[in-house]
C-alpha cells in the first residue's frame, strides 16, 4: 500500500465554497476508480490544498495521475501539481477500532 499527496496552491480568489464545491465536482470521478481504496481532500493553515490518496501501488497511483489528468487539473484550477509518495506500512483506525499492518517493499 501506499500514500500519494498531491498538492497544489489554491487558485486565486477561490473562496472555501468554491473549494468544496471543486471536490465535490470530482467525487463520482474517483468513486469510480477501482484501485482507489481512500482519498482525502485537505488544506494546510497556509492555503495549500492537497489530495491525500491510498492505493494498492505506485502504479496505480501513477496510472490514475497520467498526463491527462495533469491537464485536465491544469485547465481546472491554473495550477501545477505537485506528488509525493509514501510506503503506508501501518494504520490505526479508531473509528473501526482497528489496527492495519501492510507489508514494507
């Protein structure tokens, strides 16, 4: 498993409705994403929004954020994207009240 970040500035002007309005644009889209096991959509204090994804593999992380897509959120928002990577080896979910271990490549 893994964890994609997916970061970028908030276009200008954009205020907090619009920023829940643009996710909620994209929901059905990686509803519909096989490989997608969970996405989270977050804002820093400082503005930057990101895109904090799990996926089974880079690949598939990879094959979803093709150039495509890379245009496609260009044209959307006017901004560039920027990915990060992470191993996810462990998750504790309090919520479920369960612990998940995932092995380390």
């Amino acid at each position: 498993m893994i964890v994609e970040m997916v970061s970028f500035e908030a276009p200008e002007g954009m205020s907090n409705d619009d920023i829940v309005a643009d996710a909620r644009g994209v929901v059905a889209h990686w509803q519909a994403n096989p490989d997608l096991v969970r996405k989270h959509f977050v804002r820093a204090a400082d503005g930057k929004l990101a895109g904090i994804y799990v996926w089974p593999n880079k690949e598939a992380a990879r094959k979803a954020h093709d150039a495509a897509w890379i245009a496609r959120f260009k044209d959307r928002t006017g901004t560039e994207p920027t990915f990060a990577y992470f191993d996810l080896f462990m998750v504790i979910d309090n919520e479920a009240g369960t612990v998940s271990e995932f092995p380390l490549p």
